[in-house]
C-alpha cells in the first residue's frame, strides 16, 4: 500500500508526518518502510476476519492546520474444506463389487475452487469398476494408472459455503485377493489455492473394512443300508458354512444312476423351501441354495425307488 502527500495550499508546511494502521484478527503489521509502503503478514485464519487500514496526516504546527484520515476495511474469506469416506458394502468377498461414497463439505465462508479429491487403489486387491461423473455437478475424474496402485483424481468445479457435494466409487474385490482386515489409505484433498486454503484431514478408520471367505463341507447319508428291489431309499445332504463369509448361490449337484434307481421328483425338499431351487434332469439333481451364513447349514432331502 502506497500513500502520496501533496500539499495544494499557499503556506509551507513542514516536517509532515503519514502513518497508516492495520489492524486485524487474522493478520499482523510489519513496520513501514521508508518509502510508506506496508507490509501485512498473515496468520492462522479465524474465518471472517477484517483488514482495517487506517491512514492520517498530521503536521508539526499540530492543530493549526487541518487533520485528514482515510481509512479501508476488507473482510477476508476463506474455503474450509474436508472429505469423508464411507463403505457401503457389508459382507466382502472375494469377486464382490464394493462401493465408496466420498462427501466434500466447505465450512468456511467462501467458495471452494477446482477442488480436487485423490484416492489410491491397491491393484493387488482391487479392480476399478466405475466412479461418479455429473457435468451438471461440476464433477470429473481421471483414473492415473501405474504399476502397483492406480490413482483416481476428482475435480469439482465448486464447493459453495455451507454446502456439501457426495461422489461415489465402485471396485471389484479381486478373485485372488488376501482373505483379512483391509486399511486402505487416506483420500487426499487439494484446490486451486493450495496451501492458502484451510483444509481439515480425513478420518483416518474410514473405509476399513475386512475381506471374508466362505468354507463350505457337505454330507451325505441314506436311510437304509442294505435294501431290495421295490424298496425305497430317502437321502439327506447336509451344507454346513464354517467359514466367516455367507457362500451365495451354492450349488450341489447329485449324480443319481438311473439304471438301478428311479428319482420320485415329489419327494426333492429343502429345510428352506425359500432359500433352494432344484432341477433335475436325466438322473443330475442340482440344487442351488441362494445364501448359507457363517456357522449355518441347510439340508436337502430326496427318495429313489430301486429298480
């Protein structure tokens, strides 16, 4: 800031002396130089703080000759941003799809500018399936591949005070991935003005989750041991899961010979009559069990008729 002194009246005025001002809750003033420009430096940011500058003139005749003052207020405003990240997948496996919701919220008292969110993808576990893109929203993102992690960069094109914009991402857990808790690292957030935005971190617990794989047993008994021709045979198979994942879409197939039996269809039953379906076709019985939980079984009934 720069302040120039001309004196238009007919007296001669001397030993002039100009000083300015500057207070404010979020900035503090450096001595003036002796050209009587002043510095401002800032510091740490209150939110809605005020720049009031301040300068007058006075002369060594004092009150004999007029005293002027002009004076400047600026109100400072600034973005506060933060990012939440949740999982909206429960029960992951191997092979599953999972989603993630990520919500930028601007707290401050301006507008957040080309914000950009960065979230890292660890390929040894995941496969990038889809993420949020809405130009009516102002919303775009880049999938920055490398070798062992891919990169997924959003841009919004603004966050308003008091405002909050949701995006999602979609992975695939890999076939292969390694059964157990997953901590993936922190979403990372940035904008057009850098460092001189006030950006709060994330939730470092955020997104955790843990990988979890169904183990299936099956058994099988008949209800007699020794028998003749005429008689019939009732037999029980019997899926457990010991695992610590729900099996879906479980199907057990029984091979039924055909020249020595005949399959009575009106005896084929399940315990969950809602949860299986069966076909059978030229002596294959498949039973499909749509979901067996952790520590649950479900039983499957049928007679034969022997030949």
């Amino acid at each position: 800031m720069k302040k120039y002194f001309k004196n238009f009246a007919k007296t001669f005025v001397t030993a002039v002396m100009i000083s300015a001002i500057a207070v404010s809750s979020a900035f503090a003033a450096e001595p003036a130089t002796g050209s009587g420009e002043y510095g401002i430096a800032p510091i740490a940011y209150t939110g809605g703080s005020t720049i009031k500058n301040t300068a007058t003139i006075t002369s060594e005749n004092g009150d004999d000759k007029s005293i002027s003052s002009e004076s400047a207020d600026t109100l400072i405003t600034k973005a506060v941003l933060s990012i939440k990240r949740e999982l909206l997948t429960e029960d992951i496996r191997p092979g599953d799809d999972i989603t993630y919701k990520y919500t930028v919220t601007n707290t401050g008292d301006a507008e957040g500018r080309n914000v950009v969110i960065s979230d890292s993808i660890d390929k040894k576990m995941f496969t990038f399936k889809s993420a949020t893109e809405d130009s009516d929203k102002g919303i775009s993102y880049k999938v920055n591949n490398q070798t062992y992690q891919d990169t997924v960069n959003w841009t919004i094109k603004e966050v308003l005070p008091d405002s909050s914009v949701e995006f999602y991402l979609v992975l695939t857990v890999n076939k292969d991935a390694n059964v157990g808790p997953f901590d993936p690292s922190e979403p990372s957030i940035d904008n057009e003005n850098g460092k001189e935005e006030h950006i709060t971190p994330t939730d470092p617990d955020d997104g955790n989750f843990t990988i979890v794989s169904p183990k299936l047993a099956i058994e099988k008994d008949v209800d007699k041991t020794s028998s003749r021709s005429g008689d019939k045979l009732i037999y029980t198979i019997t899926v457990t899961n010991s695992g610590d994942g729900s099996a879906r879409n479980a199907v057990v197939r029984d091979v039924v010979n055909t020249s020595l039996v005949t399959i009575d269809t009106d005896t084929l039953s399940a315990t969950s009559t809602d949860n299986v379906s069966y076909t059978e076709e030229g002596g294959t019985i498949d039973w499909t069990i749509a979901q067996i939980a952790p520590g649950a079984s479900e039983t499957i009934t049928f007679a034969v008729t022997i030949n």
